[in-house]
C-alpha cells in the first residue's frame, strides 16, 4: 500500500520513532494519540499502521493534522507485521511500541530518552505502570515494581517488563538482536526485548517511576490466553535454540510465571475454572516457586472466589480490593 502521511513533513529527523499498530481500535485510539502529543518533548514521528481495520479508525487517524503523524495501510496481516512495517519505514536513533489502547503520561519519551543518552551501556529502558479498565478509570493494579537493571536469565524466569508501551530502545539494539520477527505475531515484544537483553549483560533498565497506563477491556488482543500460551510456547522454543543450557535451566519457573500472567487473563474474563486449571500448570512446573511467590495466593484466592461466591458478594470484594470491572 502507498504511504499516506496525514500533513506534511517534519523539518528535523526525529529523535524516536513511535510504532502504533491499529485493527479496529476506534473506541480508544483519540485517547492513545493525545498521549503522544501531550509529550514533553516533541522531536518524535508517530507512525500508525492501519493493518486493514474495518472500524472509523482510518477516518480518525486522519483527523489529526500534525506533520509528525505519518499514516500506512496494509491488508490484515497482524500486529507484529504492522509494527514491522512502521520500523522499516521510520528514522528516528530511538524505537518505541505503542498500543492503540494505552496511554503514555506526558514525561514518558523526554525521560526514557535522558536516561538512555545519559547512559551509553544501556540499550532499552522501560518503566513502571499502571492499569486502568475500559472507561479509564484505575483497577487498583501496577506493574512489577523492579528495582535497577534486568538480565536475559531474569527475564526469561519472570518478564518484569510486563507489557509492550512501556519500552524505549535504541534502534541498534534492535538490529543487533536480529530484528522484529513478524511470525510470533501477538508476542513479538516479548521475543524482542529477551533477545534485546542478551546483547550485553545488564543493558536493559527499568525506571522507576509510573510513566505508561495499560489498558485491560475484553476486546483486546492479549484477552485471548489460549492463544498467547501457545505463542508463549513459540518463543522459548526460539531461545531454546538460541540459548539451550540457559533456557533449559529457567524454563521451569518461567512457565510457572508465565502461568500466572495466564491464569490473571483468564480470571479477568471471569473465566475462574480455567484460571485456576491454568494455575495449576504453573505449580506443576515448580512447585516450590509456585508456593513462595504471594502473586500466586492471590490469584488463587481470587479465582476461588470467583468460582463459589454469589457474584454480588466477589464484585464487592472485587471493589474492595481495589479492582473495578465497571
């Protein structure tokens, strides 16, 4: 398909480049491109690939008049190749991936930015965040609060990242770990960013500050915990290949993690019996992990709610621990 850039050309080559693969992802698309004009820093391209949305996401993207904005379409073909397609045509020294439900605060880009021109040993940064349900309003949740620099073996036990639009890279980083692969369609960051980390020991740091919120509603991609397992699955098969006596070494807790980012999906879409089937796997992998990791019990005890209590009584303890379906 032929580019169409939504206004005219920026004057300076931008500083990073922004990557936001869109597929129907009207209702709350205004929300994520506001987040990026809202920036601090305004020396970015935003690049939205339409990959052959059917909604009035074309006709919205469209309506921003911003010669930073730069517009593609192509034919359904999935996310990872929507984002390779916004990479090979970008410019900028510096990479980031925005999903089209999310929102980055104001200081997102100008701090990951200092942070990685201040340090030359790093190739990615990402930050902390937090979750917000479909109306935008707080579920009570955060991510992993790591703390310094994240190696490739931790990250393979328990991806701390824990999500795409908190992630900024240099675009050598990405070259270097041999690029974006377009086959592991839903978790081609994931792949990414492991593969970033074994560029060099300790290149990969967290900042220690909210700077992204994350979106969970039911439509969107990551609801679907069948599928990711099975991507999942793909991409340790990829570095077992890659890194056999290492991801042979971490598999176990790594699935038994993995499990309970699965059976959270689940449990969110009040599918309690499988969470908890799902959870299980997890003990199975590593028992002793399993039982030491609190996040676990947690889980555990809120599917079983989930599963026995009338669903009045578990929506008010759902609220009064802090997570709102709305």
């Amino acid at each position: 398909m032929d580019e169409s850039q939504v206004s005219g050309e920026s004057a300076d080559t931008p500083r990073v480049s922004i990557l936001l693969a869109v597929y129907n992802g009207a209702k709350y698309l205004s929300e994520t491109i506001d987040s990026v004009l809202a920036q601090s820093m305004s020396n970015w391209e935003l690049l939205i690939i339409n990959d052959g949305s059917t909604d009035s996401s074309k006709a919205l993207i469209q309506s921003y008049q911003d010669p930073r904005i730069r517009y593609f379409e192509q034919t359904n073909s999935g996310a990872a190749s929507a984002i390779l397609r916004g990479y090979n045509e970008s410019a900028g020294e510096f990479v980031a991936f925005l999903d089209q439900d999310d929102i980055w605060l104001s200081e997102f880009l100008q701090t990951h930015l200092e942070h990685l021109e201040n340090r030359k040993d790093l190739q990615a940064t990402f930050s902390w965040f937090k979750l917000i349900d479909s109306s935008g309003r707080a579920l009570g949740l955060h991510s992993q609060r790591h703390l310094g620099k994240v190696t490739f073996e931790e990250l393979l036990r328990d991806f701390t990242i824990g999500a795409t639009s908190n992630v900024v890279m240099r675009r050598q980083a990405i070259e270097l770990a041999g690029g974006i692969d377009s086959e592991i369609q839903r978790m081609y960051d994931l792949d990414l960013f492991l593969r970033i980390s074994r560029i060099e020991n300790g290149c990969v740091e967290s900042i220690p500050s909210d700077l992204m919120l994350y979106r969970r509603h039911g439509s969107q991609m990551s609801s679907n915990y069948g599928v990711l397992m099975e991507e999942w699955e793909r991409v340790f098969a990829k570095l077992r290949s890659i890194e056999p006596d290492v991801v042979r070494k971490q598999f176990p807790v790594a699935k038994s993690n993995a499990a309970r980012y699965f059976a959270r999906v689940a449990y969110e879409q009040m599918r309690y019996l499988a969470s908890l089937q799902i959870l299980g796997q997890g003990f199975l992998a590593a028992p002793v992990s399993f039982l030491l990791d609190l996040r676990n019990w947690v889980t555990l005890g809120a599917a079983s709610c989930g599963l026995v209590l009338p669903r009045t009584v578990h929506r008010w303890l759902e609220k009064a621990a802090g997570f709102d379906r709305g």
